[in-house]
C-alpha cells in the first residue's frame, strides 16, 4: 500500500490542463479562465460626478456664500459640451461627465437653487466628488487573470471591460462505470440481495460541481465481457471513473477485464480507510481510477482524488488537498496503519473556534452520515489517542455546490 499524500502526487501528475474554448459570457458562471483578458475600454472612459450636484471652479467658491449663474446640465450619458467659465456652475447628476474647466463637485445639499443661479453655502476642495477617467480599470488593463474559477462578480466585471465571451477550459470528460451483479437502476425495485445504484448519479453531481461533464457509462455486471464493453465506450473521456470491482475477491474483476485491451496499473491499494482498494492507470492514453464500489468510500475518494484530478484538468492550482484546523468534541482511540477520514459535524464555540464531532459510527456503508457530515476529520497513520479540545486537521466538505 502507499499513502495518500504518495497516490495524491501520481494521480494529479498524469493530467495536464485541456484545450481551450471561446464561450459567451453568459454562460461563463463557474467555468475557469484559460487566458489572461483585457480591458476593451476604460471605466469610467471620462471624468464623471460621482454625486448628484453642481460641477463648479474651486476657486469660484473660496468665499461663502457663492452665488454662481447655472448654465446648463450634464445628467449621466449626456454632456454640457462647453467649457465652464468663471462664476458659472453646471448641474450635474451622478455619471455625468464632469465639464471642462470645472474641478470639483458640489453635493446637492450644499446648495441653495435660486431662477438661474445657484447658491453655494459648504465649500469642497478640487477633485472632490469626481471620478477620474480609468478609476476603475484602463483600456487594455488585464482585469481578470487565467486560472480563475469565474464568480457572478467576475463576469459583471467582463461584461463592463466590453468582454462578450471569454476563453475558458474545456469541459473534463469524466466516464463513470458502476459494476457488481447487486446494483440495479435509480428508480426500479430491487429484487432479493440487490441495492440501488447511487454512485453514479453521486460523482455525476460531484463531477458537474467541480467544472467537468460526466458520461454514464450505467452499470456493468460482474463480467469480464460486459467490463472490456463498457471500458471501450470512455474512449473518448479524459478519466474513466469506476466503483467497485477493484477488492480481492472472486467476483473483483475489473483489473482483469481491463488487462485484456491494454489496462497498465499505476498502483493499486492506499493506506487509508475508506477507500483502501484504489485502482489507479491507464488503458492506452486513458487514465483509469478505480473506486471501491461502497458508496461513502466512492465519495470520499472522489473528495480527496478525483476533484485534484479535474482541477489539475481545468489549470487550477489546487492540487492538494486543502485542509484546516479544528477542534474535537470527543476523545478519539489511537488510529491504526491507514490514513482514517471521520464523517464530522462542525460546529463553533463560544470564542469562534471550529469544533468537529466525529459520528459515533463511521461504518464506510452509511451513506447517510456521509450526507449530514459537515467535514472529514483527518487522523493520520498511528496518531496517538485525542482528547476532545485538541487541534485536529479537517477537511471541509461544501454544503452547495460552487456551480
């Protein structure tokens, strides 16, 4: 067996980001940037009033009060048009252009409006109240850099820099094969000794929250013939993605099904619970990972392995497995051989500190703590017994998926 931290390395050094697409911007939420983008423009393009008020000469209102003849207006997406004169104030709205030859905005409530003229009684200092031309970005300014997972804000920000698509990576194809003779379909009725199918539809949503597409490859009965079928249908993937099959027992078939067209295996067996059974390498050019078929040790795999493997796919820099620190509700026994991950709530305390409450029972068939669970508690190889209010790291497990 090797370790986590070993299986980690190989599994994300067997993938390189994919090619490159040019989407529209609308349709952007989520996707990650390709390609450093540019500025088409600059925001604001002139010197605007960032107030509702007069755009006047500082050195017209040095003494109160300061009566000025108003010569005109400039509301937001139109102009005065002339250069301001001595003694003359403009009304101007917030996102007006600010006239030339005036220098400072005087808000609407230090002011008296009197027929034409304007009657200034608080004073502001040059460049008070204005927006210079590219405060907020200049044309040809890089405003969002590649490798970027984009947010509601970051296309808000495109759309202003005139963006109406961006370059993103593509979509990693992940195909995903459930096998053993007991699992039966989403919605059908099992029959004596038969369980439902969860982990496909499981890592298809894994899948579509971190940024790839699954392919449902169904389900493959414990046959040499129906594994080497199914395997032939993820050519056209990035990753095929299998659940069960891949223990020691007689009906474990999946390295010998796919050794029959090409299958060379990387590693196989991590030292950490659940998950000990993980299969991983390659059928020609496609990478092959291969889960336990036990749908919480599936999940926790795909936790831990497949969600570095999409982010190596999309060139993220997340490539590790980003962990924190917590405290512990309960005393925790001695930890064995095997990297062990704890199904936990997360709480906080009264001074803001994270606590985790491991589940009484961590049996790796209960999908249900899994689905409560807030965070993995994680307890190294031959840790030492804990006490509760020691640190212990977690790993966080998002309640909403970031797309």
């Amino acid at each position: 067996m090797i370790s986590v931290e070993a299986a980690l390395g190989r599994i994300t050094a067997a993938f390189a980001p994919l090619g490159v697409e040019t989407v529209p911007l609308a349709e952007t939420l989520g996707r990650v940037l390709a390609e450093d983008v540019a500025a088409k423009l600059s925001q604001p393009p002139v010197a605007v009033s960032a107030m509702d008020g007069y755009a006047v000469r500082a050195a017209d209102i040095v003494s109160l009060p300061a009566r000025l003849r108003c010569v005109g207006e400039a509301p937001a997406g139109g102009s005065y048009g002339k250069e301001l004169g001595s003694g003359e104030a403009v009304r101007i709205f917030t996102g007006g252009p600010v006239p030339a030859g005036a220098d400072t905005i005087v808000i609407q409530e230090n002011t008296k409006a009197e027929g034409g003229d304007v009657t200034v009684i608080a004073a502001t200092p040059p460049g008070r109240y204005i927006r210079p031309a590219g405060l907020d970005f200049r044309q040809g300014e890089i405003g969002l850099k590649q490798g970027r997972r984009l947010t509601p804000r970051d296309i808000g920000l495109a759309a202003a820099m005139n963006l109406a698509a961006l370059p993103v990576r593509c979509k990693p194809k992940i195909a995903v094969l459930a096998t053993g003779d007991e699992l039966v379909p989403l919605g059908t009725t099992p029959g004596p000794h038969q369980i439902i199918s969860s982990n496909g539809v499981g890592l298809a949503a894994f899948i579509a929250a971190q940024g790839g597409l699954c392919i449902d490859l169904g389900i493959a009965r414990d046959s040499i013939e129906q594994l080497r079928d199914a395997a032939g249908k993820a050519r056209d993937a990035d990753l095929l993605v299998t659940t069960g099959g891949v223990s020691v027992g007689d009906h474990d078939l999946v390295q010998k099904a796919f050794g029959q067209i090409g299958f060379a295996a990387d590693f196989w067996q991590v030292a950490m619970r659940p998950g000990k059974p993980l299969l991983f390498g390659r059928i020609g050019r496609l990478p092959v990972l291969g889960f336990p078929g036990n749908p919480v040790s599936a999940l926790v795999c795909a936790v831990i392995y497949l969600a570095p493997a999409i982010a190596a796919m999309l060139g993220v820099a997340k490539t590790f497995i980003a962990t924190q620190s917590a405290l512990l509700a309960i005393d925790l026994a001695a930890n064995d051989h095997r990297q062990d991950y704890l199904r936990a709530r997360l709480s906080f305390d009264a001074e803001g500190n994270p606590v985790a409450t491991p589940f009484p029972r961590q049996d790796s068939s209960m999908l249900s703590c899994l689905a409560e669970a807030d965070c993995l508690v994680i307890r190294p190889p031959h840790a030492p017994p804990a006490k509760a209010g020691s640190r212990v790291s977690i790993l966080a497990l998002p309640s909403v998926p970031p797309v």
